[in-house]
C-alpha cells in the first residue's frame, strides 16, 4: 500500500504514477482542476473527522457497543429475534450477493434473481395469494402502502382504512403519513379481549371503508379468531381485507387467502435477521386482480434467447424510473439482501422446522404465562386466548417498577400498561425462561 | 425509417388513428406509435358502455419500459372493446391498423372524426 | 450416473434448479388433539422444500457464481456510485452488543444511543446540516421525509403550498415522493447546457412552490453554477430548497449543501458511504435540515445531555415516523464506520479520485459525451447505436455496463460513474470494453450477450405472461 497517496481514501488504489499520468491525460495539474464548483460555494474548511486506522475503528465501536448493557431479551411486539443458522451469514455474506446493485442487467444477475423469485414463491406459499413483491422496507410501511393501494383500487368511493386500536404505535405515525398527502382517512375499531371486536368494527364500516386492516397474531400477541368475519365487513362494504402477520406465523396460522385476506403485509425478518434495532423486511402479498398496483420490484420468469428458462425484474412500468409522479410507489432501494437471508433461513428449515418452530411459538407462551401466573403479583396470560411468542402479564405493582426491578436482575420486557407487561419468548431466549420465571418470583417478593 | 399511414384513416397527434363506417369510430395507435414504445406488453381499455371524451384519456399502453396514455379522438359510447389484446398485447406491434385496434365509439358527432388530421398531415409530422 | 449437482454445476446449457425443484414436502399441520392449537385456528398444511444443510449451500453458492458484484469487476452505473464496501464495517455491524431491541429503555442502550447521536453529527458536518435523521431506510424514504418536513413547515406557517418543482433529468423518485406527500409536480425542462434553466426556473416558481427538488452535481454529472441564484429564487417566493443526495460523492468535503442554500437534503449511505447494496437494499436515506426546519424532524432524535449521556427525544413540531422503529441500523453502523475510517483526508481524496476516474474514463471513450465539465460520472452517448445493445455487448467483455437511455435529454445515454475505487488499468479496460462494444456489428450487439449465465432475457415474455412464482411456472418450462 505504501505507493498510494498516505493520507487519501485507503479504497481509492491509485498510485502517484498513476494519478500523475492520469492527470497528464487530462491536462491539468491537480484534481481540484477538474472541479467546477464556483467559489462562493466552495468548502475550504475542516470536518474535524479523524481518520483512523482499521484496528481502531472497530476497537472504537466495539467499546462503545460495550456501553449497552447486556440484558436477556424477552421483548418482541414487531421485532421478532429467531436463531439464525450460521449458515445464513457465511452464504448471504458473499461478496457475489451482498455487494452487488439491482438486477437491472439480468443476464449477469440470475442468481439474485432466482434468489428472490424464490422468495417470492415461498410467500406465495405461505400466503395463499399469488402475488409476492421481493420487499418493502418493513411491516410498517408495507402496511402503509396497501393501504395506498387500496384507496387507489378504491378511488372513487372508499377513503378509509379501519386499524384496531391496539396498532402499534410506530406503526400507526408511519401510516397516518402515507396516507396524508393521498386524502384518506385512519378509523380506529376497538378491541375485545385481545382480539378484534367485530360489533365495533361492524359499526364504523361503511360505503367509505377502502379497507380494514387486522393483524394475526395481534400486537398482544393473541391469535385472531375472527378473520373470516373481519373480511366479511371488508368485502360487504367493498373495501379490501389487509392482514398483518409474520413468516412465522404464517407456516401455521390460518392461511390468509383462505379467510378473505386482499393483501398481506408483515415482517418477515423474524427469518434471517438477528434483532438489529427494529431493521425489517416487509412483506407484501396480494391477488393476481391488484397485479399492476403493487408497490416495488417483482421478479419474473422469462426465458432467454436460447430458450432457457431466465428471471428479470418485471412489470417495471408500475415503478417510478419509468411511471414517475404516477407510480404505484416511490420504493426504489428496498430490503432484498434481508430477503436473500429470509429465504435461505427458511430454506435451511424446511416446511418440518417451520411449522415446528411456529407450533413451539405457541407452547412456549403458553406455559411460560402458566408460570408467571402463578407467582403472586401477577396475572398471565391477560387476554383468554390463544398466543403466538407473546403474552401480556398484569401486574399488581406499577409495570414500569418491575420492568426496572427485571433489568437489574438481567432481563428486558416491554411495558405496555400502567400495569402491563408484554413477554416474547423465542427459540433465542427460551434457555432463559426458567430464570426469568425466578427473577418475576424475586422481584414480586 | 418510414411508417405505415394508412389513407384510410385519421389521425391525432398524439398518435392515435381513426376509421369510421359511418355508425361506429374505430380507435387505435398508429404504427410509428406502437415502434416508439417497442414490445406493447400490457392494454388497459374502458368497458363496453363507457363513456370517452374526445381529447381526454380513454386507456393505457405500456410495453417494457414505458407508458403511454390513450386519447379519444372522438366523444361517444364505447360499443366494442378489443378483448384480444387483453391476451395478445403483441397484436399492437404486429398489425396496429388491423388486428390491434383498441376501441369502437358510437360517436355523438361521427364528423367530427373528418376534422382530425389527415394522412398527409400526420405523416408530415412524424417525418 | 452423473449426480445432479455436478451435472448442474459443469454443463452450461442447465442452470441451477430451483429450490421447488429440488424437493417439495407437504408437512400437515396436527389436528387438536396433537398440535397446540384448535383446526379452525391453523392451515391444512404447508408445502415447501425440504433440504439438507449441504444442499442448501451448494444451491446458494452456485447461486452467487451466477451474479455480479463489486467485488466481480468494475460497476459503472451511473448515479448509484457502486464503491467497495470495507470488509470491516460487515464484522462491526454483526457486534452481539449492538444486536438490541428496539424498545429497550435509552438507559440500557447507551452505546447504540451515543452511535446514532455521533452519526447524526458526522452527517450534519459533512452536508452542512444542522441536524440530522438516521430514521429513513432508503433514499426515496428520505425524500418522503425531507418534503413532509417542508409540508409540515408551510402548514405551520399557514401556507398551503400546492407544488414541487423537479428538473425533468431528476431520478423518478424525486417525482414519485413529490406525488405521494400529495403535491402536483411541476417538470423543469432543462436548460441548452444542461442544467436549470433561471428562465424556465422563474416561470416555475410561485407562491404555490412548496420546495424545489435538486441534485447537485446534476443527474449527468455537472454543477449547478447558478446555485446560490437558484436558492435565491426559490427562497424569495417563500419555497425550500431539497437536496437529493445522491451525487454527494462528488462533493466529498469540497462543497456542502448546507453552504449551498438547500434547506433539507438526504444521503444515500449505500452511494457515498460505501454501505453494500445487497442486491437491490437494505440502504438507508437519513435526512438533514437546517436549523429553522430542525423540530420537525422525525421521531425519535437523539442527543447528548450535560451529564455527557445519551437519550431520545421527539422533535416539537415532528411530522412522526416513516419507518416503524428507527431505520436500518446495521446499514447506520456501517456508515459510521466507514466515515470514521476515512476522516477528511480520506472523503476528501475520495471525490478527488472519483472525478479524476470519471474524467480520465471519458477521456479514453470513443463516444460523445455531449455535456460538461462533468464530475464524478458524464453521459456519454451511442449516438445511432441502440444504448442498450451497447450494452449488452459489455457484458461480454467482463464488466458491467453504465446506466443506460436515462437521463433523458441525452439520447441514447450511458451514464457512466467508475467511482474512485478503480484503478488506472481498471479503467482502462473499462474503456476498451465501451469501445469495442460501441465499434461491433449491429448483428454482435443485438444478439449480445453470449458470455453470461443467461443469454438476452426476454423481457416482453415476462411482461405479457407474468410468472412471479414457482407456482406460476409450467412443469416443463
């Protein structure tokens, strides 16, 4: 390295004789020659920014990470942690995948390409529906645009979209901006014991409901027992039926096309995706009727000139580099290396460990509130249902002081009431149950 | 390069060709159109029983890698829709005068379609 | 009998099968009596592949052998800045430490809170900001943001503004955001040397401009000289001035948005941060603003308190969230990482490297390139050769080819940025591949490429008869 300039880019590899001939080349005496920025514009100050060597970079982030205290997480609401393979990493690590751009020129893409149109197809799968997008940035602002999609399906008539109370609420600030500069609407419906309460919902829905959006499992964490009904006050008013969910829950909860659903939106990095502080991969799933108006990038089978079969992005016209202000999205950059470790994750299960994994989300919640339950002090599972990875626990004393009671004995939960709490257990902290159980015990005593 | 500009026809600028029999307007797009926008993959038409505006956007045209908006040359009742094009997208770039017509109008003024551009004319603009 | 993967993996005129292809397995799901939950709560079955650990990574890697990559060969696209990405900032974002949930108490979290927090700075100092968003995961979702800010302050200041005034050469989702943040756009059509047109841009502008969308270097490449009038005209009718980000790369610690007069702008981490694509994303798209626009932002912010620790805050007059927690964060941690490793030395030889590269490369084409002085990337044009069979033919020279017939007002374009990670021989390979590919036959070019994984992909097929799916696919096709 000692021929490159000492103090550049360490990743610009230009030696001095290169520069010099390039520069020769070009006529000129030195890069800032080249430049055509006029003075009064010009920057001839200081970022104060350091360089650093790599060793100190990474010894810099990794005491600061340090800082973070190390507390067992219990903590899912949308953010979901699964043991990922390491299998996972060293595949989708490669160079070949991860540092490459869009497949805009297919004939040397095909196996991002075929990566994603598997993808697709296993959420076709999992759907029911036969239309999968290869993502969307995350549950949020997937919901976000099939709401978009639905006001557009439903232009001249239906411009709103009913969300259950209990909508998360970082979900419902990113909604509530989709839908500002498009005119719609944002009715909430009340919930009934952890699920959606039908009559509340019945009675809000109208010749103006474009959509109504459900979530299984909900953001309590119970299953829904209702969908087929929700859908039903979706279609009899015409509007759209959007279910939210997760890959997970998918492998073994009702399958959405089967009870109605128009569009399906979720996370689907609960595959593939360690936690990271909320990144996602969102899921977008609809009937072949809505094709055109789907949102982001699509993968197609084609064939090439030899007759092979070959994958392309396609139906690029609903796009905006070529549909512009009229595009059914202004998506560009989305989350596919997510979706490459989605789908090899999910691949490395199989449909056995899927549905197995899915079937212990279920047992795991259930006997871990049964434990909590019968500490004194609390009450779980709150809501008589069914769960999948999380409950919601009532506590006697003020949530907050046992959340904090909790991180001192090592352990993050969510507070979600003045006294509730919500737990998630996974295949990633179930070692953990027993002594979070002990440390729910301690803290109550 | 010349294109196909059929004498029997009249034409917008915008591209679109007409021909009536005097009960009906016929609507489509004119060869020089459908080799602007390369392999038509997709039509989208109006139902029977609509209504198109002379002027005003009546469907789309896309091919791979752009979208075009029809326009009606005449106002009227649309009585006849091109439903092959629905599977066959490819008739537009094959035969656009023929088998990948799009629409039939019964137009509320059929003379109006005599005060649109005549084949000189549009072939004068697309030279 | 020659096993399947060898067959696959050694005879060119098969491609790896698809997974589907490989096995399907119906696994059923129990009935009450052995499954955790009632039938009528669960689905019948689910059928997917079934496949060892083995298979799995042989599929992957024969996968990834058919697939491009910066790390392949030069990566031209013009306006997506394709750099090496560190190998590093791939071992520090995977950091256990760093792997936190979203809603865990600030307290707990101090090192990811003092990670953004700093991030947030570097950013603003590097754009001339006065504060920064990390929240937005990708570039358009940063315009998204940026243009609901400037809604946010027109509405606050009782001013219903009704347009956004995009050049007609902006990317697409200049257009798209505009129109999605509910505003009607007003195309500038470009000046005769490129850039805005001060003429076409005073006829644009009135009290009902909400913002003027602007990337500077221009999407070919040039710098808007009028600047500081542009601003000034945008300004004096009462709009905001937005910066697309993603040119930034040319302007590496020689000019600064900020000193510009744009009032918000977003960087594209993925571009000039050297953050992996991925195939198409994760990128991330934080946003700054100047001071006036500053509690607006999204929520949450994070700042430093006296006592030197971290927490979050929402901004007074916040527009709320684009994204359901705060952003891509394995992609914010790489940004930090890079920019730390690169200081002011290193971003500053950065632009230099990246003009140099791309004016040298221009230097050496056969090709007219209709505009300058050009920066970090020009468009070149193929003249009366179709841009996209020029192309194609590249492909079969080893590398990959520039952006194609876009912008626009250059016909048949081939938008060209090598970025400053190639070297003088890289380049001049790069520029022999052009040549070539731009001297061959009409025959050659048309029926290009020969030397890929696939030959030319019918596009109209895939289009006129969608298979999205395995599903969807015959069971001999």
């Amino acid at each position: 390295m000692t021929a490159h300039i000492p103090d550049g880019s360490p990743f610009a590899p230009h030696t001095t004789a290169d520069t010099k001939s390039m520069l020769e080349a070009l006529e000129v005496d030195t890069e800032a020659d080249l430049f055509d920025i006029p003075a009064d514009v010009a920057f001839d100050g200081e970022l104060g920014i350091d360089a650093q060597s790599e060793r100190a970079v990474r010894t810099e982030l990794a005491e600061m990470f340090s800082q973070n205290d190390s507390l067992t997480e219990f903590m899912g609401r949308g953010h979901y942690s699964t043991y990922v393979p390491s299998i996972v990493d060293h595949l989708a690590d490669r160079a070949e995948f991860i540092t490459s751009y869009t497949q805009y020129q297919p004939e040397i893409t095909q196996g991002f390409l075929q990566a994603l149109f598997e993808y697709q197809s296993m959420l076709v799968e999992l759907t029911g529906l036969p239309v999968a997008n290869c993502s969307m940035y995350d549950a949020a602002t997937a919901l976000a645009e099939a709401t978009l999609l639905a006001g557009r399906v439903r232009s001249t008539t239906g411009d709103t979209v009913l969300v259950p109370e209990t909508l998360r609420a970082g979900k419902r600030a990113v909604l509530e901006n989709y839908v500002d500069g498009s005119g719609m609407q944002i009715e909430t419906y009340g919930m009934d014991d952890g699920n959606a309460d039908l009559d509340s919902l019945r009675a809000i829905a109208g010749e103006e409901t474009a959509a109504v959006y459900a979530e299984n499992p909900t953001v309590r964490g119970t299953i829904e027992e209702s969908l087929s009904a929700i859908a039903d006050v979706a279609h009899d008013n015409e509007g759209l039926f959007v279910l939210g969910t997760d890959l997970l829950a998918l492998s073994l909860l009702s399958e959405p096309a089967s009870v109605g659903a128009d569009v399906v939106v979720g996370e689907a990095d609960v595959l593939g995706l360690p936690t990271s502080n909320g990144m996602g991969l969102g899921i977008f799933a609809t009937k072949e009727t809505f094709l055109r108006q789907v949102p982001g990038r699509l993968v197609g089978a084609s064939e090439d000139a030899d007759d092979r079969r070959a994958y392309t992005l396609t139906l690029q016209t609903r796009e905006q580099h070529i549909r512009k202000e009229r595009a059914t999205s202004n998506i560009c950059t989305n989350q596919a290396w997510v979706a490459l470790r989605a789908a090899i994750h999910a691949a490395w299960l199989g449909p056995e460990g899927l549905v197995s994994l899915a079937e212990d989300s279920v047992r795991n919640a259930q006997s871990l509130a049964a434990e909590i339950d019968e500490i004194t002090g609390y009450k779980a599972p709150v809501h008589d249902r069914h769960h999948f990875r999380e409950f919601v626990v009532h506590t006697e004393q003020p949530a907050a002081a046992i959340a904090g009671e909790l991180a001192s004995e090592g352990f993050a939960v969510h507070v979600v009431g003045e006294h509730e709490l919500q737990v998630c257990i996974t295949d990633v902290n179930e070692s953990a149950a027993d002594e979070l159980v002990a440390a729910f015990e301690e803290v109550a005593a | 390069m010349s294109f196909d500009v059929p004498e029997d026809k009249r034409y917008l600028e915008s591209h679109e060709w007409t021909s009536t029999d005097d009960e009906t307007v016929r609507v489509g797009i004119t060869d020089f159109a459908q080799d602007e926008l390369g392999d038509v993959v997709f039509v989208e038409l109006p139902s029977v029983g609509d209504t198109v505006t002379a002027g005003e956007t009546f469907g789309v045209v896309e091919s791979i890698k752009a979208v075009s908006d029809l326009y009606s040359p005449v106002t009227g009742e649309v009585v006849a829709v091109n439903e092959a094009l629905f599977d066959e997208p490819e008739l537009v770039n094959d035969d656009p005068f023929g088998d990948g017509w799009m629409l039939e109008v019964d137009a509320d003024d059929p003379t109006g379609h005599d005060a649109l551009l005549s084949p000189d004319a549009y072939a004068a603009q697309i030279e | 009998m020659i096993h399947d993967q060898a067959r696959y993996t050694h005879d060119e005129t098969k491609r790896e099968p698809l997974l589907s292809e490989k096995d399907q397995t119906t696994v059923e799901i129990d009935d009450d009596d052995d499954g955790p939950l009632p039938a009528d709560l669960t689905r019948d079955s689910v059928t997917l592949p079934s496949l060892s650990e083995p298979e799995i990574a042989r599929h992957y890697t024969r996968l990834s052998q058919m697939n491009w990559s910066i790390e392949s060969g030069p990566y031209p696209l013009g306006s997506c800045t394709m750099k090496y990405n560190p190998k590093f900032t791939e071992d520090v974002a995977a950091d256990p430490n760093a792997a936190i949930h979203p809603d865990r108490a600030a307290e707990t979290v101090q090192g990811n809170l003092e990670l953004r927090y700093r991030l947030q700075e570097y950013l603003g100092t590097i754009g001339g900001m006065d504060a920064v968003t990390l929240q937005p995961p990708a570039g358009a979702a940063g315009e998204f943001t940026g243009i609901l800010i400037a809604k946010a302050y027109h509405e606050h200041h009782g001013n219903d503004r009704s347009e956004v005034i995009i050049p007609a050469s902006a990317h697409g989702t200049n257009f798209a955001t505009a129109s999605m943040a509910g505003y009607d756009v007003v195309e500038l059509p470009p000046g005769d040397d490129g850039r805005v047109d001060l003429e076409a841009l005073e006829a644009a502008v009135s009290e009902d401009t909400a913002a003027l969308m602007l990337t500077n270097p221009n999407t070919i490449g040039l710098f808007e000289r009028d600047i500081v009038e542009i601003a000034e005209m945008v300004h004096d009718a009462g709009g905001l001035l937005y910066y697309d980000g993603a040119n930034l790369n040319a302007l590496l610690g020689r000019a600064r948005p900020g000193d510009m007069g744009f009032d918000i702008m977003h960087y594209n981490v993925h571009k000039t941060f050297a953050t992996p694509h991925g195939g198409g994303g994760p990128g991330a798209g934080p946003v700054g603003v100047v001071s006036e626009l500053e509690s607006y932002l999204p929520t949450p912010q994070v700042k430093q308190t006296d006592s030197g620790t971290y927490e979050e805050f929402e901004p007074e007059r916040s527009i709320g969230k684009v994204h359901g927690f705060t952003g891509n964060w394995l992609v914010l941690i790489k940004t930090y990482a890079y920019i730390a490793r690169l200081g002011d030395e290193g971003l500053l030889d950065a632009s230099a490297k990246a003009v140099l590269n791309a004016n040298y490369l221009a230097s050496q084409l056969d090709l007219e390139i209709p505009y300058g002085p050009f920066h970090h990337e020009f468009a070149a044009t193929s003249g009366d050769r179709d841009a996209a069979d020029v192309a194609k033919r590249m492909l079969d020279f080893g590398v990959h080819p520039p952006t194609t017939k876009w912008p626009e007002m250059v016909p048949e374009a081939m938008l060209t940025e090598p970025t400053e990670i190639e070297t003088k021989r890289s380049l001049d390979s790069l520029a022999e591949a052009f040549n070539r590919a731009y001297a061959d036959t009409d025959e050659a070019i048309e029926s290009a490429p020969s030397r890929t994984a696939a030959t030319r992909i019918d596009q109209a097929s895939a289009a006129r008869n969608p298979r999205l799916s395995w599903h969807a696919l015959e069971p001999d096709e």
